[in-house]
C-alpha cells in the first residue's frame, strides 16, 4: 500500500498524467481512421471501468456479438485490440509486416522485477530474443524431445505409484511429476522430497508473472511513471515484492544452470538438455552460455505451471464425462491390454487418445486470451487503425470455443477430431492454444509429449470420478469452473476420486 504522503505525491503527478492523457485522446479524435469497434468511451480515461475483471476471455468471445470479432478499447490512453477468431489473427497478421506484432508489451512491474530480462516469453522482440529462442526451437524440437521418452516415462510411472497410495492428494503428484519432468530434462536434475529449492523458485516465479503483467495489479502498472521513485517509496509490502521479484527471476534462471555445470565439473551429470548443449559450446563462450542459461531457464519457468495446469483439466473433464473415459478405457485394453503400461510406441495405434489430448486443448486453453503482444508500427486494416504501441491480444478461448466451428463448445467430445474411419484428425485452429506468430509457445513439443503419456498412463490403469461433495456443473457453468484471473488458469477447487480400476491395475503400478 501507499504511504499517506505518497498519496499526495501521486494526487499531483495524476493530474498532470490526466491532462497529457487528455491532450492524447483529442489527439486521436482527430485521427483519419476509427480504432476497431467496442464499449463507448469516456473522456479521458476511456474503456477503464469496461475491462472485465474476471473471465476477460469469455466476456470479449461474448461481445462478438455487438461489435465483430475485432474489439478495441482504450484505458488511460492506451489501446487494447482483441482478435476472437482466427481469420482476424490471419487476416491482421498478413497485412502488417510478418514482426510487426511479435514484441511484447512494456510493462512497468515486469521491468522492475527485471523479468524482461531473465524471461524470454516476456522479452521485446529484437536480437536478444531470437538469440534464445534458436536456442529452444533447437533443443525443444520432437527428435529432440524423444530422446528424454524413458526419462519421462519414469517420472510418469513414479506418480502413477504415489497416486496409487495416497490418490486423495492427486494435485501434489501432479505438480511433483511435471516439475521432475521439466527438471530432469533440461537440468538432468531429480526433484528433492519435502520442498526442493528449485521447485520454489519455479512457483514463486510462476506467482509473479500472473500478477506483475496484469495492467492494474500494481499501482505502477495503472501509472508507470511512479516506477521511477525508488522502490521503497511506494510502501514496504511493494519494495519487499520488488526486491524478491528480482532475486527469483534471476535464481530461476541461473541456479538450475550452475548446478548442472558443477555436475559436469565432478564428473555426475545425467544426460539433459543443458548438459548437451554446454558439450556443444566452444570453450570460454561466455555470451553463448548467458544465451543458454536464460533459453532453458524461460522453459523451466512456464512449462512446470502450464502443464500442470492442462493436467488438472484433465483430471476436471474426466469427472463431467465420464462416457469418454469409458471409451478411452475401451481402446486401451483393446490396443495395450491389461499386464502392462501403455509406452509411446503404442501411441500410433491410439487415435482417440490422441483426439482426447486435442480436445482437451480445445476445452481448456490454459492461456485463454494468450500473452498479449504489442504493435510495433501503425497498422492500416479494414478501414481500422491499429495504433503503434497497442496491445494485441489472441483470444485463444474465443478461437476454441467459437460455435460455428465447434458445435456445443463447452461438452468435451474427442470424436470431433476422429474421421469417419476412426483416425485421429487434427485441427490446425488448436494450435492457437500455443499463441500466435513467431512468438507462438517453443514448449508445445514438450506439453504435448508429458499431456499424452500422463493421460494415457492414468486412464489405463485408474478411473477417475467425481466425489460426494462435487456440485452438479452444467454446460454454461463451464467456463467459470476455472480461475477467472491471471494469465494462466487453473481449475478452481473440485472433489474427485482417482482409484486403480481393478486389483489387476494395481498389480501393474506396484510391478512397473
């Protein structure tokens, strides 16, 4: 919180904020083109009291209806432009220049903390980023990620057990088998019982980027200039979350490296990303190696609480529609049988688990309305203006719920991505889960090799249902059964079940 005299301080800097924010807006009066269409505005301070607070993503797919599927508002003088479907995304993108929208916003927390630097995702385009992002499309590319398949198989079977004994606490396992997935591939690092350090930076790093990117989650994102006092100005509870900001973007970042070096330098180092691509690198390479650190530091922070999160979608669906788990069950014993784990060798001959990971992408983007990008120029489309500086956000869950093209969006139904034959169909339209452009997620490769094997290991050896105390959710409750806030979300609370199906189940978990 502010202090008292603060407040006067910053009393006396909003005014003369509001008077150039006045100049801006009779500024753009004036301008030849209209912005694309949405809410009226007010003078001044423009759309601010529109801007859903919650389930922002819903409410803009909602508003298609009165103002097109390209909406524009204005807070504080900034422009906001959200592109619900996918020919706005295609349309918009092909004509402007391919980078045009492939920066990110300037946001004044994510600066302070120094995530822009430490966190490729939120990093502005330029050479720095494509630096790091050859790096991940190298070493996060499908061969490459096979080699880690018994990795990843180990670390699914070790859940699969500790599910098995203790299933009521199926949300920690969930969250210890991806953060020892992530780690063990790119650090060739196993996860700690009992709190392990790494764990928590990556969680702690995961808070701080769902809060410190929203636009009015701290008073320096609602009125930047206010981050030019020094930190402890702004109150004690701010300085505090600044100063740890930055120490856990840059631990995040730098100490899973240095453990897996020292590893190198005593002779213990497992096989890992990390460890491959610091054999590659010329000795004495400092800026390559900063290159490495900070490329697979960005996928260490975001894939842990993404995947996740997919992961607890899952477990949601599986409870509301339990006739496609019984299906999945049917072609599992049918292609797998009974006596052993399904392995990734299977999955060729497993269309509707595959069509179910497909779905579940389509249900639940775990980014609904993606990481916003930023114009870097103005842009002329459809008679519309898109002002340099705007915020461009891909309203993933508009794209993936849009009824025209998904018949009763919020029913889970894998057969939409199965051919009359029985093949596994996909749609390209899902890809928009992963964003959009070149900034477009480097990780899918990844989620979509932990999504599939933890899904098909859990739905062939347990079933999964929805517990005494669950609520009946219908169709439209849906979409609010998950966080509504944040950049991620997760699903909000929920009772559920998860049981070995039979006792021939549990003698397979306990042999594997």
């Amino acid at each position: 919180m502010l202090s008292s005299g603060l407040w006067y301080l910053a009393d006396g800097a909003a005014l003369l904020t509001f008077a150039v924010l006045g100049w801006q807006y009779l500024s753009s009066k004036r301008s030849a083109l209209p912005l694309p269409p949405g809410p009226k505005p007010l003078p001044i301070v423009g759309n601010i009291f529109d801007v859903p607070k919650s389930f922002a993503w819903v409410h803009y797919q909602r508003w298609t209806a009165k103002y097109g599927d390209v909406i524009s508002l204005t807070v504080l003088g900034k422009v906001i432009v959200v592109l619900n479907s996918v020919a706005a995304i295609q349309d918009l993108v092909l004509t402007a220049r391919a980078n045009v929208f492939a920066s990110r916003p300037h946001i004044k927390a994510v600066e302070m903390t120094n995530m822009h630097d430490q966190t490729v995702f939120l990093a502005p385009y330029g050479r720095k980023w494509r630096d790091r992002r050859r790096i991940i499309d190298k070493y996060f590319r499908p061969a490459a990620i096979q080699a880690y398949q018994p990795v990843l198989q180990d670390r699914v079977t070790l859940a699969m057990k500790r599910l098995a004994q203790d299933p009521a606490r199926f949300r920690k396992h969930i969250r210890e088998c991806t953060n020892a997935v992530v780690l063990s591939t790119v650090y060739g690092y196993d996860v700690k019982d009992g709190g392990d350090l790494f764990v928590g930076l990556a969680e702690e790093v995961a808070a701080l980027v769902k809060y410190a990117v929203l636009p009015g989650s701290t008073i320096v994102n609602t009125l930047p200039f206010l981050g030019s006092l020094p930190t402890w100005a702004l109150g004690p509870a701010f300085h505090r979350l600044i100063q740890r900001g930055k120490y856990v973007s840059y631990e995040s970042i730098h100490a899973p490296f240095r453990w897996t070096k020292d590893s190198i330098r005593n002779g213990t180092a497992r096989q890992s990303l990390a460890r491959e691509s610091l054999e590659e690198l010329a000795e004495g390479d400092e800026e390559g190696e900063l290159v490495l650190r900070e490329a697979f530091g960005a996928i260490f922070g975001a894939a842990s609480d993404t995947t996740v999160a997919a992961i607890s979608a899952f477990i949601l669906a599986m409870t509301l529609f339990p006739d496609v788990q019984a299906r999945a069950h049917g072609e599992l014993d049918t292609v797998v049988g009974r006596d052993r784990l399904p392995a990734f060798s299977d999955r060729p001959n497993l269309p509707y688990i595959d069509a179910l990971v497909h779905e579940l992408l389509r249900w639940s983007p775990v980014v609904p309305q993606g990481v916003p990008h930023v114009a870097d120029e103005d842009v002329v489309w459809k008679g519309y203006r898109i002002p340099k500086g705007a915020m461009v956000i891909g309203n993933a869950w508009a794209i993936l719920h849009d009824p025209a093209s998904y018949a009763q969006p919020e029913i889970f139904r894998p057969e939409r991505f199965l051919s009359p034959d029985g093949r596994f169909v996909a749609d390209p339209s899902v890809d928009y889960y992963f964003g959009f452009g070149v900034r477009r997620c480097p990780g899918r490769h990844l989620l979509d090799t932990v999504l599939w094997l933890f899904i098909v290991t859990v739905l062939a050896e347990f079933k999964i249902a929805g517990g005494e105390a669950s609520p009946d959710i219908s169709a439209e409750d849906i979409p609010f059964a998950f966080m509504g806030e944040g950049v991620t979300t997760h699903p909000l609370p929920f009772e559920c079940s998860i049981l070995p199906r039979d006792a021939r189940a549990l003698q397979v978990i306990e042999a594997a």
